[in-house]
C-alpha cells in the first residue's frame, strides 16, 4: 500500500516544479535541438565558433528523424519509455479522470525504484505502481530512443557515470510536435 497525500504531501516547498517547465526543442537548431533537465537550458552551446555538448539529456530529431534520444552525452546512459497518450493511462490504470485529462499526468511521482500514479479519484489521493517501473529502473549500459508522438507522456532516467552514478529520472508531456522541424514538452523532474 502506498501513502496516501494525508501522509505525504506534495507541496511547492517540498517537492518544487520548475518555474519554467515546458520547452520546445528545434530539430535543425545547432544548440536548441537537446536539453538539460538540471538546469532547464539548451543542451548545446557555442563557445569560440564552435558547437559543444554542455549537457546533454533529451535529443529530438538529431540521431534519429522523429525520435527523442537520452544517455548519449558524454559518461551518460539512459532509457525512455512511453507510457501512451493520457487517455491509454486512465484506461490501463482506471483512475478517475476529470475534464482536460490531467489527472493521470500530474499524479505520476516516485517512491525509490517505483513510478506511481493515480488509483481511483484524485480526491481519495491513493497511488498504484506503474508496470514500467521495472523497465525504466533495470541496469542499462547504452542510449536509448522512441518515436515523438504528440499527447504522449514519457518517462526518462539518466544516468550519468561520471558523477558517481547520480541519476536523473522525468516525466514528460508532448504538447505539440511538427515532424522534422519542433517538440514542445511540458516536464518534471520526479525525486
């Protein structure tokens, strides 16, 4: 049984969203086409006339057309795995939805190795563990990619090898998508 929000509450100053956490990522923008989830910037940056990696988490559309790419800069691996579209969560998970479909969204947070999201009514503030846990928690050695689909929420880990293994694992949203050209996603970065 997992806590319920009686027990463990979800607050601002306890477990802070980014002021600034949607973004749109371009495909043929020389820094704006990757992102940093630790600081909410640009995964590239120019320095000197030249492009470099400063940190790299989430690629759109570089290493594959119409794919999200994570665990490729430098000492880092990653997974990221679709969870569908709003409407395919509520149906696998049969929690009570409301009007604009974020019920499912906004519940999905972690408790060690497990995601969890939304039981039954969001009134009742009980949580069940996502199937993905298991695969978004496994050992991975390598990047990882899946296609872009617009309305789709996603779940990255990123682990960076360097730092002591420090990982970094996110949910995000597809808000809009045009092929080839931009991403917008709305993320969180879940503790």
């Amino acid at each position: 049984v997992y806590p319920s929000i009686k027990e463990k509450k979800h607050t601002p100053s306890t477990n802070p969203i980014q002021k600034d956490n949607t973004v749109t990522l371009y495909a043929i923008h020389p820094t704006r086409h990757s992102f940093c989830f630790r600081d909410g910037q640009n995964g590239g940056i120019i320095i000197n006339w030249a492009v470099y990696n400063r940190c790299n988490d989430l690629d759109f559309n570089n290493y594959y057309t119409g794919y999200f790419t994570v665990g490729v800069g430098g000492g880092r691996v990653g997974t990221i795995i679709d969870l569908g579209s709003r409407d395919d969560l509520q149906k696998k998970y049969q929690y009570q939805e409301t009007v604009g479909h974020g019920q499912g969204y906004a519940s999905i947070h972690r408790t060690n190795k497990t995601l969890l999201i939304l039981k039954d009514s969001y009134r009742n503030h009980t949580f069940q563990a996502m199937d993905e846990s298991a695969v978004l928690f496994r050992d991975t050695s390598s990047s990882f990619s899946v296609r872009v689909i617009l309305g789709h929420v996603y779940a990255l880990r990123i682990i960076d090898t360097y730092k002591h293994k420090s990982e970094r694992v996110v949910k995000m949203l597809v808000l809009a998508y045009q092929p080839n050209q931009s991403v917008t996603i709305q993320w969180e970065i879940l503790k």
